[in-house]
C-alpha cells in the first residue's frame, strides 16, 4: 500500500484545526496548542515498483492535492507489520 499525505499550507488559516484546538482547550487538554487537520489516501496495489511509487507521486501533485491551498507531505511505501498492527 502506498500512502499520501496532504496537509494545508502553512501559511493558510486551518478553520477546522483551529476548532478542534479550541475544543481541545475547553476539555482541559490545553497541552495541544495547535491543530492542522490533513488528509490521508492509501493507495492499494499489487506490487509496488519505482515506477507504480513515481505514478503515486504525479497523482498526488496533480489530483489528490490542490497545490494552492495544500502541500503533499509524504509519498510512502506502508509497513505491512504497522497496517496489520493497525486493523
């Protein structure tokens, strides 16, 4: 499995980071001062080779991401140890 994530930019406001962060403060959780909420795709293959990983890359410049408001962080291969860890 590959896995993109999508985060806004930095210099963007964050409305629903910030919402959650306030939330977070009102519970008493105030050691969280700051949220930015991203996105995650996985991305399912049969095999991952160089070239399914670079294709993996252009589709999360090009379609998973809008490059106005959102930077694409990471492009990587999964741990199958971590994704069975994870069900």
């Amino acid at each position: 499995m590959i896995v993109v994530e999508v985060m806004p930019k930095a210099e963007l406001l964050d409305p629903a980071g910030k919402a959650v962060a306030t939330a977070l403060a009102k519970r008493g959780d105030g050691e969280f001062t700051a949220v930015r909420i991203g996105k995650r795709f996985e991305l399912h293959v049969d095999e991952v080779t160089d070239a399914v990983l670079a294709k993996a890359q252009h589709l999360a410049d090009e379609l998973l991401s809008n490059a106005v408001i959102e930077d694409v962080v990471r492009v990587y291969v999964a741990d199958a140890v971590a994704e069975d860890a994870l069900a």
